[in-house]
C-alpha cells in the first residue's frame, strides 16, 4: 500500500510523513502530503463505490489503486496517455 494514514506524522525510513493539507474538491478528498527529505505528492480519494480506491500523484508518477477483480487498459498516441477500468 502506498498510502496508510496510520502512518501519518510518524518516522519512517525516509524522515516523516506529513500530511500538510486536505480539502474536498467536489466528491474527492485531496491531500497534499510530505515526506520530509525527499518528496511532496497528491493522495486523491473519491466517495466509495468509486472505480478506484485512491490516486497518488507525484512531480514524476502517478500511482492508481484498484480492487484486485477491476482490469486496466492503458492507450498510449500523439503523447497522451488514457487509462481505461473496467
């Protein structure tokens, strides 16, 4: 799992993680997250029943997660990228 708010404001390896702001945007809860000494990323969290579970957005990735029965297709032209759940 890449994100577990469990582990919030706790060390870990890297220094700590802390959870520097969250706002609802519409029907998904936003947090904008450090982890101190390496990196700032976006958790994004729909409502339940959503295709997926949570979103994380980094300054170089971005992480989907998903149930384990849900498909993933991923379309790849003219340098855009669309991914499909089914």
């Amino acid at each position: 799992m890449l994100f577990d708010p469990s582990l919030e404001g706790k060390p870990g390896n890297d220094g700590c993680i802390t959870i520097i702001a969250r706002k609802d945007v519409g029907l998904y809860n936003v947090r904008y997250t450090e982890i101190e000494d390496f990196s700032h990323y976006l958790t994004i969290i729909p409502l339940h029943g959503a295709l997926y579970e949570y979103v994380i957005l980094t300054p170089e990735e971005l992480y989907l997660s998903t149930i384990p029965r849900r498909k993933t297709f991923l379309q790849s032209q003219n340098h855009e990228n669309v991914l499909y759940l089914v």
